[in-house]
C-alpha cells in the first residue's frame, strides 16, 4: 500500500511518493539489510541531498554574496590599515600662485600724469615659435580677410611717400617703436572715438607686451572711407595711401581696424564690450525667443541718414501694419534721464531686430547680431572688421533697401510661421558674436593685422617729430565719469599666457567664389519667395 495516496492531502502524497519511488529498490534489494537499518541509511542520504540543495542556494543569492563581498570588503581594509606603515609619505599638494595684475598707478595729485616706469612687463611668458604656448585656437574665418584688406600693397610694400599721403584725412599718426606708443594728432575727432581707438592700442600691448613690431601708422576716425580703389588702378598708378578707418566698402581700399566702442562709448553710456557681452547673454536668459514679442524692432537716431527715415514709414498705423516696432532715439533727452531707456541688454525682447546703417556702417550691428533675434539686415553697403563672416539666412535676415516695409513685413510672418527655423538664426548670430566676437579675439585680429601690415613697411619706424608718449596713465588718470570709468574697466591687468589665435590663410580663388556665391544664391531664393508670398497676398486682397 506504499504507493497509495496519503490520507494527509495531496502535496504530502506526491512528495512521499516521490521519495518511495526513488528509494524502494535499495530497500528491497535484497542485500541483507534490516528495515530499520534501510530507513536510517535513506534518512542520512536524504539529510545529504537537501544540505547540498540549500547551499546551492545560498550561493546563488545575490543578497548573500553582496553581504560576503562587503564582509570580505571591511576584512581587506581592516588589514590594509594593520599593514599601512607607521610614518606614511606626505601629500605634497601643488599650489599656483595667483598672477599678479597690473593695475593704474595715477599719483594723488591728478592735474599731471605719466608713464610710469617699471610698472608693468615688458615681455610675455611665450615665444612666437613656443611648443610650450601653443596658439590657443584657429582665428575665426573673417580673420582671413586680413590677407585682401591687405594686398593693395603685396607686391610693392609701402613706401613712407604712400603713408605721408594717408595724412591727408588721417585724425592722428601712431608709431609703436620698442614697444611704447607715440601719437601725433592731427584733427579733433567726434566725440571721443580717438581717444578710445588709441586705449585699444595701448592694451594690446598690455595683452602682447613685447610682440607688437615697430611700425607707423596714420589712422582716421570719420565713418566713410575714402581711399577709392579707381584712382590706383592700371599699370602706372601708384600704390594707394594706406589708411585705417573703421569700415570699409567695395568701391575703397581702406584698411578696416575694430571701432572705439569695443573699449566703451562714454558719450550714450555704452559699457565696454567684455562686460557688455555678458549683460546681452543674461538678457537672453530673461527672455526666451519663443516668449518675445512677434515683430520687428529698431531704435534709434532716424536723423542721420535718409534711408532710416525710410524705414521710420514702416512704423504700425491705421493704415497698415508693417510688423515693424519703430522708435526714434533722443540722446539728449537720454543722458538728462540717466540713459535708462537705452539699456543694450533691455532690449532684447522682440523676436526679430533690424540693423540699418546711418551715414555709413553702425556700431549697433553686433549688439543687434547678439540678441537671439532673428536680425532683420537691410541691404548695406559697408562692412566692418567681422561682418564679413556672416552668412544670410544663417546669421542674419536678408531685407531689401528700396522696398523695406514689404520686406519687413513677409520676414517677420516668414520667421513667425518657421518657429524652429527662425530661432536657429537667431542663436547663430549670437552664437557668433559670444564666441568668435570675444574680446579676446579682437585683441587677436589687432594683433594679426598689425604684425602683417608691419612686414609691408620699406621703411623703418621712427617716434614722429611732433608725437608724444602715450600709456595708459596719461590717458585715464586725468580723466573723469563715465572716460575714466570705462578705461579702468577695460584696462588688460596682466600679460597673456599664450599668443594669439593661430591665422587662417588667404582665400584662394575657389573657396573665394563659392562664399561670394553662397550669399548671392541664397539672397535671391529669399526674393524669390519673397515676391511669391506678395503675388499670393495680392491675389486674396489680404
């Protein structure tokens, strides 16, 4: 009856048949071997096999071999403490000291000032040829311009009998010679934009103490350029005087050099650019592209040029709404109320911006490009230093110059209809302005262009006849409000701790052509649409 069910359920019947089955021919084997005595031996075998099955177990469980890893964890480092050595090595730790910064050193009584001598480095820590400080990056792409701005001069240099002809409209002459700055002025120039053109001189050689060559230069402050390419063309013609300005167009040969305001402009209270550069990126972050005001602004003084009077006729009115949010600029009334209208980095806060020169190029361009917006750039005529790195239709807006507020209109419903389109212009352009604009790189630019004009030069430098000394000491310690303030702010307090940007090479005539391509291709494709958009508009009466 051994293989009958068990009257104590079911589970209890499979199991002790189970057992039954896999015992009895040992029990009835046959051998001898006394009931009892089979039991125990079944038993002990038994005992066995359900040991082994539970330790089989026990090392499979992740839970008890974490607590044995941990246990054999605590005993490893219980030794390695017994066996640490009674006098362990001391930590060396390895501090580097601050560097030291060269501040102003303007005496008490500031009715005189001057150059202070020993005060500040004469040579940096680097090499031009250094393995140790290599260059810290590749210039960016519109340092190749450099190259053209230049070769008017490739072939024959420049002669002092070409730089003596510069002079003619020149606001002042600077010389570097061993390192120090002379200048000899000429004529007043607006406001203080000479007097913050020659700070960024003298701070580039703070920056690059040591490494700025000899030269001469004659260098005018007037917005338009006036050396025409025509009157040096031919065979014969003699070779173009060379003139530094601000900007430059395609009908001159001007040389273009960064403008003043990059070291602040102390008459509308424009912040030098390092910190500027950082409230615009800030104002950025206060107001997100997509919760910005969908249409197009601009202020500023409509008073300068025709063409911004033009543009003042797209203003929203009863009769039309052109997408444009227009505001004429009061400086006057400006600086009576403490500018608090004209806060560059308040002013980000519609979805598209235009940028429209005055009686040349504007200083206002790159704090338009820096805003996120999607700048709206009505066709121009002169570029400066930079702007010839920028792309249509990935850093700015292309708008027509005799038809802008048909132009305006269709970019900003474009832009408002291409969300995820628009946005991605707008953050290239400021994307290119925070990284590529820089000081550091403006710095880098000066640097550049002037190392590659010096090596035009047939002749050697010399301190003109009627220059005086410059340091920064002359020029801020005997200044006031917002002239002393922004010197002080922009002033380079120490050395560089490795050169400039590494220069990119000319254009070839290729690569020339295809950028030149590019623009023009893609300029007349936003044309073409928009004119169809105004066909469809004109069509449905809208």
């Amino acid at each position: 009856m051994r293989n009958s069910p068990s009257k104590h359920g079911s589970a209890g019947g499979h199991s002790r048949t189970f057992t039954d089955t896999i015992w009895s021919p040992f029990v009835k084997s046959g051998l001898g071997i006394s009931p009892n005595r089979s039991y125990a031996l079944v038993s002990l075998l038994i005992l066995l096999i359900v040991g082994a099955f539970i330790s089989t177990r026990l090392l499979l469980d992740t839970t008890v071999l974490l607590e044995k890893k941990a246990a054999t964890t605590t005993t490893t480092k219980t030794q390695t403490q017994t066996i640490t050595p009674k006098y362990p090595r001391p930590t060396t730790v390895i501090t580097q000291s601050p560097k030291p910064e060269f501040t102003l050193h303007c005496s008490a009584n500031e009715t005189t000032a001057s150059c202070p001598s020993n005060k500040y480095p004469t040579t940096t820590s680097f090499e031009d040829d250094d393995t140790n400080h290599p260059p810290t990056a590749t210039c960016p792409d519109y340092f190749r311009w450099i190259h053209d701005d230049l070769r008017p001069w490739s072939r024959t240099g420049i002669t002092r009998e070409a730089l003596e002809r510069a002079k003619k409209t020149a606001t002042f002459r600077l010389a570097i010679v061993g390192g120090k700055i002379y200048v000899e002025k000429f004529q007043d120039a607006f406001q203080t934009r000479d007097v913050f053109t020659i700070w960024g001189f003298l701070q580039l050689l703070r920056k690059y103490p040591g490494k700025i060559p000899d030269l001469e230069l004659m260098f005018d402050c007037v917005d338009w350029p006036v050396v025409r390419a025509s009157e040096f063309a031919g065979a014969n013609a003699p070779s173009p005087p060379p003139l530094f300005r601000y900007c430059g167009n395609e009908e001159t040969l001007d040389i273009v050099f960064p403008d003043w305001s990059f070291w602040g402009w102390a008459e509308v209270n424009i912040k030098p650019w390092e910190s500027l550069l950082k409230e615009l990126r800030e104002g950025n972050e206060r107001t997100k592209w997509i919760n910005r005001e969908p249409y197009a602004y601009w202020k500023g003084n409509p008073m300068v040029a025709e063409t911004r009077q033009d543009l003042m006729k797209c203003n929203v009115s009863e009769e039309h709404e052109w997408n444009a949010r227009l505001y004429a600029q009061d400086w006057i009334k400006e600086s009576k109320e403490g500018y608090k209208q004209s806060d560059l980095a308040s002013q980000c806060h519609h979805r598209y911006k235009i940028y429209i020169e005055g009686s040349a190029w504007s200083v206002s361009e790159k704090y338009i490009l820096a805003c996120d917006s999607v700048t709206l750039l009505v066709k121009p005529h002169y570029y400066d230093f930079f702007t010839r790195g920028l792309l249509p239709a990935h850093h700015y807006w292309p708008v027509r110059e005799h038809d802008k507020c048909r132009s305006i209109k269709f970019a900003v419903d474009w832009g408002n209809s291409h969300i995820q389109k628009a946005q991605d212009i707008g953050k290239a352009a400021s994307d290119f302005i925070q990284q590529d604009l820089k000081m550091d790189y403006v710095y880098d630019y000066m640097y550049h262009l002037l190392t590659e004009y010096s090596k035009l030069l047939q002749f050697k430098p010399e301190i003109p006849r009627n220059a005086v000394e410059i340091c920064s000491e002359t020029m801020a310690c005997l200044r006031n409000g917002n002239e002393r303030k922004f010197m002080t702010e922009s002033l380079v307090k120490q050395p560089a701790d490795s050169g400039p940007c590494a220069m990119p090479p000319p254009y070839d005539p290729a690569t020339y052509y295809e950028v030149v391509k590019r623009k023009q291709s893609t300029n007349m494709r936003i044309l073409q649409w928009e004119m169809k958009y105004w066909s469809k508009q004109n069509q449905t009466g809208s």
